[in-house]
C-alpha cells in the first residue's frame, strides 16, 4: 500500500493539464485588461476628436449673420459719410450670442479703429453717439431681453458713428462675437453722398 502511494506521489503527469489551463487563464484575463485599456483609449481618442472637430466648427463659422440693407447716413454740407446702422441676426443652429461682450472695429486702407460701445445710448434712445462709438437696439423694445443675448428669431440694430468717410473710399465693419468667428462686412461709400443711403 505504501509503495503504491508513493508512486502516485512522484506521477506529475497529472499536473500539466492543470499547469495549461492555469497559464491559459492568465493569458485570456491580461488579453481582456488590454483590450479594456485599449478599447478605452480609442473611445478617448474619439471623443476628443470629436471635440475638436465641433470646436473647430464653431469658432470657423460666425454666430451672427446680416438681416438686412447696410444704411449709411451721410452729411450732405460737408459730402461725408459719418454713420453706419445695420440689423443682425443669429446664424442657423448658433448658441445665443451676448451682445454685451461682442466687439465692434472699423478699417480702412489707413486706420483700423476698435469703435467703444456706449452704453448710455443703449439705455436711452434720445441719447446720441458720439464718433468711433457704437450701440444697439432691440427691433421689438417691448421684448427687449435683459440680458441682451441675442437669440433665435430676434434682431438686433448695430448703430455705429464711424469717422468721417469722404466718397469712393472702402471700409469694413467687423462684429466679433464672444463665440464664433468674425462678421465682416465690406462697403464702399457712394460716389454721390446723400442724407440716407444703401450701401453696397
């Protein structure tokens, strides 16, 4: 009787099948835990292309867009273009724009001027602007938003009293927005200067 457990003692042949599958457990559980950090990686790097690629949309497209003609008021005495007024609106699928940190600046071939925003103006409308300064007003006063984000279906009048332009001279308006990318609107001032004007 001893003699045969001390044969089954030194017999290892029935460990190999164990030593495989233990060896084999190991692989499968370190080949999930790859494909987990690797799987993870990838989700990762897809969201973060993805944000990238709308943040990248976003500040290439503008937020605001023109509703509307470009008026120029001009001062017949002196043949001179001195004010601007235009109406905006938001682009299509645009976030709400904050009209109080939008920035407003007037170019030519000899000046580029960041126009200040008046804000007494705004909140009296029997207040006049002085030049390179600009303001706005709601179309609808009565639901004029508090908070002066500009949102969908609403209009926005830009006023802007620019220096003074003599005829045949180009200029461009820019409105930057807190968010999106620049406005520009490109005029030139009419060889014929009237008290109202469509500029083209």
């Amino acid at each position: 009787m001893m003699a045969k457990r001390s044969s089954l003692r030194k017999d290892e042949r029935a460990f190999t099948g164990l030593e495989a599958a233990i060896v084999l457990t190991a692989f499968v559980v370190v080949a999930a835990v790859f494909s987990y950090v690797v799987l993870n990686a990838g989700f990762f790097t897809t969201q973060t292309a993805k944000s990238t690629v709308h943040t990248g949309v976003t500040q290439a497209t503008s937020s605001v867009e023109l509703a509307g003609d470009v008026i120029g008021y001009g001062n017949t005495a002196e043949s001179k273009l001195d004010n601007v007024t235009f109406y905006l609106r938001l682009t299509a699928g645009k976030n709400p724009v904050n009209i109080n940190k939008t920035i407003v600046t007037f170019t030519t071939s000899e000046k580029h001027i960041v126009l200040t925003k008046n804000y007494t103006a705004h909140d009296n409308s029997l207040t006049s602007i002085s030049e390179n300064e600009w303001t706005f007003s709601w179309i609808d006063p009565l639901e004029s938003p508090a908070d002066n984000l500009l949102e969908k279906c609403e209009k926005v009048c830009i006023k802007a009293d620019i220096p003074d332009l003599d005829p045949n001279t180009d200029f461009t308006i820019e409105v930057k927005p807190p968010e999106g990318s620049t406005l520009g609107i490109d005029r030139s001032v009419p060889p014929a200067i009237y008290e109202v004007m469509n500029l083209k």
